[in-house]
C-alpha cells in the first residue's frame, strides 16, 4: 500500500495557500473602476508619445477614448477570472484524458498496462473535484461574476445578429445542464470502473473485468461526442463568431498527451519512492513513446487547423489567428518549440525513452507548452491584448496543482498499486522488449 507522505502532503497544502493569496491578490488588484484604467493608459501613453500630440488625440476623439477606456477596464477585471479558468480547465484535462486513456487499454484489452492501472485510477480521482469547481466557475459565470463568455450577456446578445441565431445552443440553462451531464457521464464512468477493477482483485472468475471491456467501449462512445461538444461550449464558445471543425480533436491531442505524460511523471515518482517494482522500464519506453506520437498529432492538428483557416482567408475564421499573431505570437509560436519540436529531437532516439530522469525533464516541458497552449485557447478571446503571465497566472496554477496533488495522492492511498485480478496481469508484468 502507497503511504502519502508528510513532507508531498505539507508541499501540496503550501501550494494551495500560496495559491490562494496569489489569486485573492490578484483579483483585489484589478482596477476598481474606469477611471482607473484611464490613469493606467495615461501612464501607459506618456512612455510612448508626446503629450501634446496625446492631448491632441483626446480633444478630437474623447468619446472613442472613453469607449476605450471602459473596454479595457472590462479586459482587466476578466484577467484573474481567465487565469483561474486556464489552471482549472488544464488540470481536470489531465484527469479527462487519463480516464480516456484508462477506458482505451480497457476497451483494447491491452495487456502491457496492467500495471499502471492503479496511478492511471489516481489520477481520475481528481475528475469530481475538478468538475464541481469548473461547474461552479460556469454558475459563477452565469450570474455574472465575470464576462468571459459573452454570449450570456444580454446585452450583447440583443446587438449581435450571429449570437441570436446561436441562441439555441449558446443559452444559460442548456450550457449548464450539458456541462452537467458531461461531468456527470465522466465521473459516473470513472467511479464504476474503480469500483469493477477493485472487485475484480478478490474476485474468482473474470465477470467483472469482461463488464468493464464493454462498458469502457460503450463510454468511449460517449466519451468522443461529449468531448468535442465540451470543447465548443467551455472554449470555442468564449469567442462565438469563430468555429474550427477540428476544434475537438485539437482539444483531445492536447489532452492525452498531456494526460500520459502526467502517468509517467507520477509513475517515475512512485518508483522513486520504492513503489511499482513491477514497472520496468519496457513499461516507461510505451509511455514515452505514446508521448512522442501524440506529440506529432497534436502538431498535425495544429498545423491542419492554421493551414487550411489561414490558407481560405474567411474573414470570420481567420480573425482567430490573426489576433493571436498580432497579440501573442510569442507564447503560440512557442508552445509549437515546446509540444513538437523539443519532444520530437528528445524522444526521437528510443534509448532515451528508457532514461528517467530524461523523461521527467521532457514531460514537465510538454506539460508547459500545453498549459499555454490552452492559455492561447482562453486568453485572447477574453483578455485580448492586456496579457501578460503574472502574480493571477502563476498563483492559479500553483493553487490548483496543490489540490491536483493532494486529491491524487490520497486516492493512492485507497487500494494496492497493482490491480491484482487482471487476466492479463501475468503479461504486464513480464511485459519486455
């Protein structure tokens, strides 16, 4: 039996205080009212520009430069919402994309995972955690806390023609009871499949574990529509005058390479601790290899979105890159450096898939570019261009990783690391190559 120990405990508790002061200071920081902000521009436009010709500007347009002034003030109240609604949405897809990945080796009766399956359980035990804090972020957003997702204002609404003809779908109540039934779906999967493998362990015939085979094929079905309509609803629909057919899969490729490389990562650690001796490093070699090939997938669904959105020039497609390149072309030029072109050099050669230490340092740089990855997704449609990675960005990751932590780490606690009632058992662990 895995023992949570004291000194990973107090480390996730100083993450979530931390955390938690980081967040509340950044949202007691935002600007209090417009003419806050007007002071900030002010400011902002004394470094760039002579003051005659500023004084100039606001004497012929004072009216534009009020509307300004109010849309920016709306930008940096959103930011701290937008940072806590990245750490949020990036650790339950770690979580989403290991019970996809757990309901995939059930499906395809794999044998070599066998072993993994007790830290892949782990992990998903951070799935009703996290959807009932994402699912309060949406109620949250609904009552107007924030204005992230503008669809929900209607104000806004009654002066867009293309929000009206979506207001079938992007509506307050429809988009909360699909939330529901997402996270509902997932974590009723994830807690039936936990309580089957846990029965199969003492069990003296194979009935639970042929259950499992059907039900994780029947729930991968659920799984691939409801992933790709929770993309369009908790991300595509923060900007509802865009749409990209391949949304959904982009989401699910940065998902589950995210998803494996955290299996390895905590895998790795658990051995360090003197756990999953029955983990090789054949076992380590597959993780870092499906880590390399989703890698290359997730590329290929980027560059096929940006090509074939850039290449058609529809301006209503279009206009979603172009903000992104004028605004943040470091962070998403960057993040392609970070999720293909370092893992493809790195986990390139196979013996290196073998080395640890290796694959720690490669899995937390993938684990970064995919966070911003999903902060490319977010930020531009709900912060424009008034980003930047501050005190809200980082203290939000860190409160958010300190629960991922302690959720996971305790659910280890629960039951034996090794699954012992698999019929493919005997497979993993002899499981090399």
């Amino acid at each position: 039996m895995y023992t949570f120990s004291s000194k990973l405990k107090t480390f996730s508790f100083a993450l979530m205080i931390i955390g938690l002061l980081g967040v509340g200071y950044g949202f007691l920081t935002t600007p209090s009212s417009v003419e806050d902000v007007k002071v900030i521009l002010q400011d902002s436009h004394d470094s760039h520009e002579e003051v005659a010709t500023q004084n100039h500007a606001e004497n012929v347009d004072t009216h534009a430069n009020d509307a300004h002034a109010e849309h920016v003030y709306h930008l940096l109240k959103n930011k701290p919402w937008s940072a806590l609604y990245v750490a949020l949405f990036f650790f339950f897809m770690l979580a989403l994309g290991a019970l996809a990945f757990y309901a995939i080796q059930h499906a395809a009766q794999a044998g070599w995972s066998v072993v993994l399956f007790r830290v892949m359980e782990g992990i998903t035990a951070y799935l009703p955690v996290g959807g009932i804090l994402l699912f309060v972020f949406f109620v949250l957003s609904s009552l107007h806390f924030n204005h992230l997702f503008v669809w929900m204002d209607p104000e806004v609404v009654a002066n867009d023609e293309l929000i009206q003809n979506k207001s079938g779908y992007l509506n307050v109540p429809f988009f909360l009871l699909r939330a529901a039934i997402y996270i509902g779906g997932w974590i009723f999967y994830r807690q039936h499949a936990r309580k089957l493998t846990l029965a199969q362990d003492s069990a003296t015939d194979n009935s639970n574990y042929t259950k499992l085979f059907k039900r994780s094929a029947a729930f991968l079905v659920f799984f691939l529509v409801t992933e790709s309509m929770m993309s369009w609803d908790w991300i595509m629909s923060l900007d509802p005058h865009w749409f990209s057919t391949l949304f959904g899969w982009y989401v699910f490729s940065s998902m589950i390479v995210s998803a494996i490389t955290t299996i390895a990562l905590v895998s790795i650690y658990l051995k360090s601790q003197g756990y999953l001796e029955f983990v090789n490093n054949s076992h380590m070699h597959d993780l870092a290899k499906f880590m390399f090939g989703f890698s290359v997938f997730w590329t290929y669904l980027w560059f096929s979105q940006f090509m074939l959105i850039w290449y058609a020039n529809i301006p209503e497609e279009v206009t979603y890159f172009v903000s992104r390149f004028n605004d943040y072309k470091i962070p998403f030029l960057g993040m392609v450096v970070l999720n293909f072109v370092f893992p493809l050099l790195v986990l390139m050669n196979s013996d290196f898939k073998r080395v640890n230490w290796f694959i720690v340092c490669t899995g937390i740089i993938i684990l970064i570019g995919h966070y911003i990855d999903i902060y490319v997704m977010i930020m531009p449609a709900t912060v424009g261009d008034q980003w930047f990675i501050g005190i809200s960005e980082i203290s939000s990751v860190l409160l958010i990783l300190g629960i991922f932590i302690y959720v996971v780490f305790s659910a280890l606690t629960k039951a034996p690391l090794l699954a012992k009632g698999s019929p493919f058992l005997k497979e993993s662990e002899h499981f090399h190559y």
